[in-house]
C-alpha cells in the first residue's frame, strides 16, 4: 500500500507508525493486539476518557436529525447556540459572547483578528503588535505559526505575520520593556496559562496577573489561549480562573468535546462584543464553512454535561499530588534532572533526548509525549490510582 497519508510533525519519508484501533477509558489498542495506558489524553484533550456512549449517543442522534449546516447568516442551530452558552457559563467571560470554529489553530488566528478588528473600532489602527512569550505554541496557521515561541516551529515557511515581539517566558520586566519599545502600538499579549507543546512550563508567580496589569496600563488586550489548559486541566474549566487572572479574549479547542469531533472557539468579554454591537451597520466578516457544525457542538454539550455529572474538575487535585510525589520519587533517585507541572499537567525533564525513552516506554504499554528532553504527562481525568502508578512505574522502567 501507498503511505498516502502525510503525518503532521513527523519526517515525511517515515512508514512505520503505531496503528491505534480501539480505545476504552485510559486504555488503546493497536492493531498487533498491545495495550497501552493513554497517560496524554491523546494530544492533551480527552478528559472523559476514551469510549464514552455518553457522547457516542449525543453524536449519533444529532446527526439522525440535522447531520450539518452552515451557520451564516441567516441561519443558527440549537447544538451551537446550546454549546455557546454552556461555555461562557463556566468561563470568567460569563456575559461574552462566542465565536466558534474547528481547530485550536483557527482560533487563535480568529482571535488575532478580534484583537486588530477590536482596536480599528476604537480608531486606534496603528495598534497591530503582539508580544507573545518564549516557549509559547499557538497553533500552526499563519497567525499562530507568526505567534509561536517554538523558534523550530516557525523556520522554513518564508515570510511570517508582522508585528510579533516575543519576549522570554519568565521575565515579567522583559514584557514591561517591550510595552515601553512600543508605546502606543501593542494591541495585545498572547499566553498560555501553562506552557503546553514548549515543554510544560508553568507561570512564575504572579506573573499572569502582572501581564493583565502591563495590558490595563498599555490599553492592550490579554488573550488567553487555553486550547491545553481549557475545560478543566487545572481542575477549574479553565486556566484564567486558576491563576485568578481574567482575559479579554480566550481561545479554546481540544477538551472541549474531549476530541471526539473537532470543535474550537474564541470567548470574547463583553467589552469586546460591545464595540462590535454597537457599530451602526457593523457586519463580522469571518467565520468557517463548519463554524457552528451542529454535529460537533452536540459532542461538547454532551462532553461537559458528562464532566459536570462525574465532577471530573474535583478529580484533578489527587491526580497532580500523585504525579508530583511520582516524579520528586524520580529525582529523587536521579533517574530524571528535574520536574515541572502544575494540576493535571506535567514533565520529566531527562537533560537528553526523550525520543528514545518515549519509544521504550510505549513498547512497554505507556503513552507519553517527548518535547525536547522532557516528557509531557497528561492523563484523562478518569484516570485511576492505579492506571497513574502503572505510568509511572514504567517511566522508571524505562529510565533505568
């Protein structure tokens, strides 16, 4: 057979790959009958676990009754409605408004554009710089491939969006400079709560409230991209609310619908809508061919009533103490340098390369992430005692 199929972040000439099958809970299959404990949720979005008739079912009679549709005006559908609502429900934006999408990757370009479209309308045009963090991934369109802070992401592309300043991920004063470098000219700053795909790096603290800060004193907006931290990877729904910080704009995607179909959005607070309500005439010239896919909207809704009726956010709490104990025992031991996480997020980080272990550990039955020399840890929120010490009895295997 032909490899047809291009893998994302992977050497194009590559031809052996893992075959996924089945999944139940925390546990896949591949095609060769070996199990494996998904101890990263996938890509750091199945809180529910994997397998859920909850969701199945939810998918499967929207599409009996309406499988799609477009959502341009003039026409709406109860799923995307319902979803949207349920959202900025449980987000610190509660009376925003959402725009939605299909991709992490198209929600941070949506929400760079909200940000520039939110400056024009207050006839600041010469308002287009962003300063994103050193470490930062944002996705890999244009826009988040311009705002990563993963330099290796951004080489070989040619020409990127204009108007980035990147600054280091941990100096709060280096953020400061930057507004000072700009004045009158930043429109925004773009973070992650916690460092997801750079390596897992929580916020010094008070760092995020001291971005909030630099932005209410520069007229900039804080956008918080928690298409990782989002629907509950911290146990609060989202990483703004953990940190005790609150945006003005939030990207959202993965755990929305713990990845059971592709669904994304943008919160906008009031603020925001307000100046976009309030243009006599004002017409948002954006939007996807599936924003508002009633299909996927109907696996969030589905998804968070599911982690609301399962309190799965009270759960987060005992799976950090578990892997933070796990991962102090390690190095400890010095089989890893060191560690870092924060919640339901964590990393071993070996000082090499962690290909090598990853590979062994799956051979072993356990799914981690190699980002450079550490491995990302990122379980299912349904995920046992038992299932955490399975995983990191096998990072020690591995190690040794």
């Amino acid at each position: 057979m032909n490899n047809a199929f291009l893998h994302s972040f992977a050497p194009p000439s590559a031809t052996s790959f893992r075959k996924i099958v089945r999944g139940r809970g925390c546990t896949l299959w591949d095609d060769k009958g070996n199990t494996y404990i998904d101890a990263m949720a996938s890509l750091w979005y199945c809180q529910v676990g994997h397998g859920r008739p909850e969701i199945i079912d939810a998918v499967t009679a929207q599409m009996n009754k309406l499988e799609a549709y477009n959502t341009f005006a003039p026409f709406t559908n109860e799923p995307a409605e319902e979803i949207a609502e349920d959202v900025v429900e449980i987000s610190p934006l509660p009376d925003g408004r959402v725009f939605l999408c299909c991709s992490g990757s198209e929600a941070v370009d949506s929400a760079l554009k909200f940000v520039r479209l939110w400056h024009r309308l207050q006839g600041e045009n010469d308002r287009q710089v962003v300063i994103k963090r050193t470490n930062g991934y944002h996705g890999t369109n244009f826009g988040g491939t311009s705002a990563q802070g993963i330099a290796g992401n951004r080489e070989g592309w040619g020409d990127l969006v204009p108007h980035f300043v990147e600054v280091p991920h941990d100096n709060l004063e280096a953020a400061a400079t930057a507004f000072a470098a700009n004045s009158g000219r930043v429109a925004a700053v773009i973070t992650e709560p916690i460092q997801g795909a750079g390596g897992v790096w929580p916020p010094p603290e008070g760092y995020l409230a001291g971005l909030r800060r630099l932005c209410d004193d520069n007229g900039a907006l804080f956008v918080s991209d928690e298409v990782i931290c989002g629907f509950g990877r911290t146990g609060k729904w989202f990483g703004a609310q953990y940190y005790d910080v609150r945006p003005d704009i939030i990207t959202f995607a993965k755990a929305v619908t713990s990845g059971y179909l592709p669904l994304a959005g943008v919160i906008l607070s009031r603020q925001v809508c307000e100046a976009m309500e309030s243009e006599p005439g004002f017409i948002l010239k954006t939007g996807y061919t599936y924003s508002g896919h009633p299909t996927p909207c109907a696996a969030g809704v589905a998804n968070l009533k599911l982690m609301r009726d399962e309190d799965l956010l009270s759960r987060v709490p005992a799976i950090g103490r578990r892997l933070e104990a796990g991962l102090a025992a390690l190095a400890e031991d010095g089989l890893i340098e060191s560690y870092r996480g924060a919640a339901a997020v964590w990393a071993a980080e070996l000082g090499r390369d962690a290909v090598p272990v990853r590979n062994n550990l799956m051979d072993n039955g356990v799914i981690l992430r190699a980002i450079g020399g550490a491995l990302a840890i990122c379980p299912p929120l349904v995920i046992s005692d038992s299932e955490l010490d399975r995983v990191l009895d096998g990072l020690a295997g591995a190690l040794n």
